[in-house]
C-alpha cells in the first residue's frame, strides 16, 4: 500500500500523540509507510511546525544512529493560567464547602476532560526531568496521577491505607497526618518499584503536606528519589508545612463554614515557590 502524504500526517500525528516521551525512530516510519527518510524528515518538519504553533507540544529530534523523534507535551502559559482559573471559578461555589475546612472536589476529579488538562499542565512543569513513576496515595489522588502518567508515559504506583491480599509482599511504615496529628499507615508493594527511580508523587489536596511527607518517607524504603511533588488544591495553613518544595495549581486560602466563604487563588505554578 502506498501512502499518501496526507494519509502519512494524519497517521504519524496519531502515533505521536499516543506514545508521548517514547524515542521513536525514523527507520519505524520509513518502514510502516514504505518512503524515503528524507521524506519522512520532511512530513516530521510539518508534524513540528504545526505542533509548536498549536500550543500542543515540542517534537524533539535526537540526532544519530540511535536516535529519532520524540513527542513532548506541553502547554504555554496562558493556557495554563486559563486551566488554573477554570478550576478556581468550578471549585468557589459555597455548596462545595465541607466540615473541616475541605471542598468537594469529587466531581472534578471525575471530569475526564478536566483530568487531562491538568495531567498536561503537570507533565509540562515536569516535561525535561527524568520520572520514572508517578505516586499516589487512594483513592483520591488516583485520577490525577493516572492523568500525569498518560502525558509523561510512565506507570502509577498507589500507596493503600491498609495491605490487601492481591499486593503480594509489602512495605509499610507509620506517619504523623499533618493536620489531625494522628498516627497513620500506609503500604505499598514490593514489587511496586525498583530501587534508583525517581518518582513524582501527587494528591488532590494537601494542607500541611503530612500525606506527601508519609510517601516521601516510604520512597526511602525502596532506595528511590524524590523528583517532585503535584497538588491539585493546596490549603493555606498556619503550621508549618512538612513539604518544602512542591507545585499547586490552586491555593485555598480562606474558609468560613458560617458564612459559606470560599476564598481561592492561583496556586505557586508560576511562582519561585514551584519548580
């Protein structure tokens, strides 16, 4: 079958979209679509160009026998900002106000489309550092961290309150919860994660960082890295935080339970206190 130019477009488009931050070579495409590098390199050049203009990533060309094409997702800054002030505006209604200072944030977390865009914008901060895993703790956290996963190409590893018999052989430790201040434990399989990766570690929400602070800790059980920390909602909170250095996309900076107040603002994405 040979393809047209067209075909070839559309056809490479879709597999670079599907399989971002994977090294592909040109000889994959030469071959699938039965045409010369050179003409391979040109229809990679227009891929590029419309990529860049588009705001839907980088196409990054690794040059050699070894080498090839790698697709990039990343979003510009105003996009960003636009994302950050969609969940501001979505997160503000007073009815979404719970006991304790928390939000309501069930039905976000399950709006597929909103999941990716944020995946995305996480994936964007963290587009040119080494992940080799993105952590999180159930259950809430799971639809984000599947959604950075998806963007940066890497797998999801939950950590659980309780060990279950499905998980095999465990690690466990005890933590400090940040805000109640209570004893807590979290597991993680075995066979989770290998020793010398660099993992991600995410959550939904986070208001003194005792959570992250408990993954943080679990990933020195297995010999790995802290590579960063993505919070979709942070609290402003006047302890102490636990987590030095982390991104958020929202900040939660007021609440009044009598008054039905919400009051949010941009989280430190853009700011010296992110990445």
């Amino acid at each position: 079958m040979k393809w047209k130019r067209s075909e070839r477009l559309v056809d490479m488009t879709h597999y670079l979209l599907e399989h971002p931050h994977k090294l592909i070579p040109l000889t994959y495409f030469s071959d699938l679509y039965e045409s010369a590098k050179s003409s391979i390199s040109e229809d990679l050049g227009i891929v590029k160009e419309t990529f860049e203009q588009k705001g839907i990533g980088l196409l990054a060309t690794v040059p050699g026998a070894a080498g090839g094409v790698k697709y990039i997702p990343k979003l510009q800054e105003p996009e960003i900002r636009a994302i950050m002030q969609e969940l501001i505006s979505e997160l503000s209604h007073s009815d979404r106000l719970l006991p304790g200072g928390y939000l309501y944030m069930t039905d976000v977390l399950g709006n597929p489309d909103m999941m990716n865009r944020v995946g995305k914008v996480f994936a964007t901060a963290f587009a040119h550092q080494k992940i080799d895993v993105i952590m999180t703790v159930a259950t809430k956290g799971i639809p984000i961290a599947h959604a950075i996963a998806r963007h940066l190409n890497v797998p999801v590893v939950i950590v659980r309150r309780d060990s279950k018999v499905t998980e095999g052989s465990t690690v466990s430790i005890n933590y400090v919860s940040g805000s109640s201040r209570r004893i807590q434990t979290m597991v993680l399989s075995k066979r989770s994660m290998k020793s010398g990766q660099r993992v991600l570690i995410t959550d939904d929400f986070m208001k003194v960082g005792g959570t992250m602070n408990g993954m943080k800790n679990l990933l020195e059980e297995f010999e790995c890295t802290l590579a960063g920390v993505a919070v979709l909602v942070e609290a402003e909170h006047k302890d102490e935080q636990l987590v030095e250095k982390y991104l958020s996309l929202v900040k939660l900076r007021e609440v009044s339970e009598k008054e039905r107040k919400i009051e949010l603002q941009e989280g430190n994405y853009f700011s010296d206190g992110g990445y």
